[in-house]
C-alpha cells in the first residue's frame, strides 16, 4: 500500500498537469476588415498615414466566416470574404461613410463646443473659426477612419455574431480605437489628421465696432 506522502504526490502532479492542459496558450486578438498586424497592433491598410485600428478581443465569429492566422503571437486577423459575404456597393458605403461624418461633426461640436477650453478658443482666433467650424473641419479628417466603420457595418461579416448597439460600438472601436473612439459618435477628432487651414476672413476681421453717432 502506497504511503500518504506518494499519495498527496501523485494527485498534486495530476492536478497540475491538468492546470497546465487547460491553460490558454495565449489571448488571442483580431484586427478589424481592413487592418493588417503591425507587431501588438492593427493598422489601416493603403498607403501612409497607416492609422491605428486599435486591437479588437477574438469573439467567436458566425459559422462559416472564420478567420486567418497572421502569425507572430497570436493576433489573426478576421476576414469576412473568407466567408462569402462581399462588400456592399460603393453608394452604400458612401452613404455610410458621409453619415458617419455627420454624426461625428454633430456630437464633436455639441460636447466640444459645450465645453471648450481656454486652448481650444485659442485655437478657435487662431484659424479665424468658429468652435463649430473647427469641430467640422476636424472631422473631415476622420475620413478614412469612417470609410473603414462604414464598410465593417454594411457588409454584415464583421462583428456579425453582435447585435445592434453591440455591433454598432464594437465596430466603431475598432475604427476609432486611435482617437479615443469608444462608443458610435464619439472621437478626438483632433488626433485624426493635421490641424486645418486657416480661415480667410472670419473671426474678428470686421474690426472694433464703433459707438453709434461717432464718426
């Protein structure tokens, strides 16, 4: 008969070679359609500036859509065509894409503007703008971040195993992830590209106004 010391040994051995066998090899993440690897990070594809995407968790995709291995610690990338679910027509994702801008421009010039800073109305003389013009003219330059939101939401692969305002967030996360884009609408449109031209004209070029009567 084994003495209790082999016994407590043996059954400390098999409990952990079972821990070890269902420890997970490594967190895997997905960079959203349109995305490629770079080192911990996913990065918009096409030619430079490459924006980040941010690094999105691996839910489990739709049967079928699976995904592709990148290699080099575990980040895959998830590709909807794989899956035969095409991109939606280019005026689709055009609409897509100018309704995100709106929404965008509307919610930056709403809370932007509510709250504005000391720096943000400097800024605002500086270009000869309004906080509103500013605003918009900064979310133009989150373009191509909304053209990627706007193709992974109407091709119905990406995130498709999510639901409405799920869905909607997690995608646009993944879009916005760079610019502290963490809900639909929301984004530091200053950090999506260069600061705009200034404005012609504009904000206090008409001068002092004078008294009336006074020549």
């Amino acid at each position: 008969m084994a003495s209790p010391r082999k016994v407590v040994y043996a059954l400390t051995s098999l409990l952990l070679s079972i821990l070890l066998l269902a420890r997970p090899a490594g967190a895997q993440v997905c960079c959203p359609a349109g995305c490629v690897q770079d080192n911990n990070a996913c990065v918009t594809t096409g030619p430079p500036p490459h924006l980040s995407c941010g690094t999105v968790a691996c839910n489990s995709p739709p049967a079928g859509s699976g995904t592709s291995g990148s290699g080099g610690g575990g980040v895959s990338v998830y590709n909807p065509s794989s899956g035969g679910c095409p991109d939606a027509d280019q005026a689709t994702q055009a609409a897509a894409t100018n309704k995100c801008i709106a929404d965008l421009t509307a919610n930056a010039e709403f809370w932007g503007c509510l709250f504005e800073d000391a720096a943000g109305k400097a800024e605002d003389r500086k270009l000869n703008m309004t906080c509103a013009e500013r605003k918009a003219a900064y979310a133009q330059e989150c373009r191509s971040n909304c053209a990627l939101y706007a193709n992974m939401i109407t091709n119905g692969c990406e995130g498709g195993w999510l639901e409405g305002a799920e869905r909607t967030n997690y995608l646009w996360k993944a879009s916005f992830a760079g610019v502290g884009g963490t809900k639909y609408g929301a984004a530091r449109v200053e950090g999506c590209g260069p600061p705009p031209k200034k404005k012609p004209g504009g904000i206090g070029t008409t001068g002092p106004m004078k008294p009336k009567n006074v020549p």
